[in-house]
C-alpha cells in the first residue's frame, strides 16, 4: 500500500537527519580528543621484576707471580645462586627521533658457611672447617641515549649509546681469627647497543634490546653483555605489560699490579615488567 503523499516530507527529512547524525559521528570536530599513538609518547616509567639465577666465578691474586683460589661464590661461600631482582627505569622521549633513559638495579647477597677446602684470597688464607661470613653486593646504574632510525606506528629501531656505572663491593670475615679481606671497585663503562619494537596487532608487541662492550684497558680486559627479549600486550594507549627473559653478564681479567685476578658474573632469567607512558 503506498505512503500517503503528506507524509512523504518528514520521511525526507528524517532521512536527513539520520545522514547528519551518521556524518557527525564519522568526522569528529577538530576539538575533540585523539587517541594517543605509542610513537607519540614522551615519557615512559617502567618497573620490572627479575627472577635471577646468579653464577659467579672469581678469583684475587696475592700477587702477579702467585695465583689465589678460583672460587665459585654460590658453592664455596654458600651465596644464593637465586634471587627476586626490581629494576627501575624511566625513559624520555624529546622529538620523534632522540631517546634518554635512566635505569638502575642492585644485587645485594651474604652468606655464612663452612668452607670445605682452603682458600687463597688476596693477602690471606681461610681454612677448611672455619666459617666465613661473606658478603658480595653489585649496584649498576645506567645511562643511555638513543636515536631512533625508524619511528613508525607498528616499529621502531634504535641505536644507543649509553654509561654504566658498575659498583663491586665483596667481603670474607673469619670472626675466630679476626680476618678480614675488602675489595670495592667503582667504574663507568661506555656500552653501545640496538633496540626495537614490532607490533603484531594494536595490542601485542615483540621487543628486544641488546647493549654490548668489550675492551682492554692497560691491563684491564673486560667485556659486558646486557641483553633483553619480551613480548607485551597493551592494555591502552598508557598501559602496558610484558614478558620476557634478561641476560647480563661481566667477565673481567686483570693482570695489574694492584688488583690480580678475574670475576666472572652471569644474571639471567625471566622477567615481568608494566610500562606508563604519557
């Protein structure tokens, strides 16, 4: 049965009035907010938990002509060979190619144990059966620039460059004899690198960094490898989650005068990390 003619002008205007609607809704106004993009971040906090298993191998020299005793930390003195490890870092990101992160972590271990062997270390020596109270803290604390090569929506790539500040401190006390044996050491160690992000979808990523340095300086040789891999998932635009797996590791020889001996130190494991951007 045909419309009514009197009814045909509001049917027209109500077709109207739905194409307006529907064009309104497809072009938002120019004041209305957008929907952040992860290349447009200029500043990203991240607070990652690291479950570390620990391999240290070390040992201090009386002299360059007398050799002391290799010692592996975690079974000689007893020093978990495990640990729960925070690490935080915050990230700028000042124009569409420049990048500088600050990052920090600790590694705090001590122990008391029996020794089953005698042990040369440095200027002294500790005896089987006696207990040795010992103490091996790590702090690295991380400053690094980068510049993006590709910043796009779905990737980037970076090359970095950055300094490591690296503080050692170590510790073996025989309390029945009063022996006390201390090394410290503080160093700053240039580290270049690569990073980079691939997003699968609008929520998964892959992403992975590598920092690397490996030098001889007098008779100092010493390399370190810091290494990274996760994939993330975005809960929005500010949010992020990750899981991955980290690997650092120093492996320093000396033939000086002063210092003989080598430390050789490897953390890896898995890791969970949240990302804020803004």
């Amino acid at each position: 049965m045909p419309l009514p003619t009197r009814f045909l002008p509001r049917l027209a205007a109500a077709a109207g009035a739905w194409c307006c609607a529907g064009a309104a809704v497809a072009q938002m106004p120019s004041w209305a907010p957008e929907t952040p993009r992860v290349i447009e971040d200029r500043l990203r906090a991240e607070v990652l938990v690291f479950g570390a298993q620990i391999d240290t191998t070390l040992r201090l020299d009386p002299s360059l002509a007398v050799q002391g005793t290799p010692l592996d930390a975690e079974h000689d003195l007893g020093l978990d060979d495990s640990k729960l490890l925070t690490q935080a870092e915050i990230t700028l990101l000042p124009g569409e190619r420049h990048l500088v992160r600050l990052s920090g972590m600790s590694v705090s271990r001590s122990a008391q144990t029996l020794l089953e062997r005698d042990i040369v270390f440095d200027q002294e020596i500790y005896r089987a059966n006696e207990r040795v109270d010992s103490e091996l803290d790590l702090v690295t604390v991380g400053l690094t620039y980068g510049f993006r090569f590709v910043a796009r929506e779905r990737g980037e790539f970076t090359g970095t460059f950055g300094i490591q500040v690296v503080s050692v401190e170590a510790n073996a006390v025989v309390r029945s004899r009063v022996i006390r044996e201390a090394e410290s050491g503080v160093a700053p160690l240039p580290l270049v690198g690569l990073e980079g992000r691939f997003d699968f979808t609008e929520r998964m990523s892959a992403e992975a960094r590598l920092q690397y340095l490996s030098a001889r300086l007098d008779d100092v040789e010493g390399s370190i490898v810091d290494a990274r891999t996760a994939v993330s998932w975005r809960l929005n635009p500010h949010m992020v989650f990750g899981l991955g797996w980290r690997h650092l590791s120093f492996d320093i020889d000396s033939q000086d005068q002063g210092t003989p001996g080598y430390v050789d130190l490897t953390i890896s494991g898995p890791l969970l990390f949240v990302r804020a951007s803004l």
